[in-house]
C-alpha cells in the first residue's frame, strides 16, 4: 500500500513520511499539487493521498477536484 503526501513544506512531508514508514507503509512525495497529479499516474497500488492545503502552483482543493 502506498500512500501520496502533497506537502510544499519540506520539513513536514519529511516528518509524515518518517511517522508512516516506521508504521509500515510506503511513502512517495509530492511538492504541489501539480507534481502530485504526475506522480499518482506512476503509482499502481495508490490507496491514500495527504495533502496539505495550501501550496503554490496548485492548492490542495484544486488538487482534489482534478
């Protein structure tokens, strides 16, 4: 199971990331919502997205809708 973070700050998706692993998942990042859209076509076995809220290029609700 792989899990998406959409995290502009890098110190919070690091932090996340760290928090699931040592629970056992499978992170990938992304910087914005713009780089989360590319980087979920990559991802076969997707079953959760986090994402921040506010992010530049494109916001987490933008990000959601698309």
């Amino acid at each position: 199971m792989s899990i998406l973070i959409v995290e502009d700050n890098p110190v919070n998706a690091r932090l996340l990331a760290l928090m699931l692993k040592a629970q056992g998942y499978q992170t990938v990042a992304a910087r914005n919502g713009k780089e989360g859209l590319t980087v979920m076509a990559g991802i076969a076995d997707l079953q959760l997205i986090i994402t921040d809220y506010m992010m530049p290029e494109m916001d987490g609700l933008e990000f959601i809708v698309k």
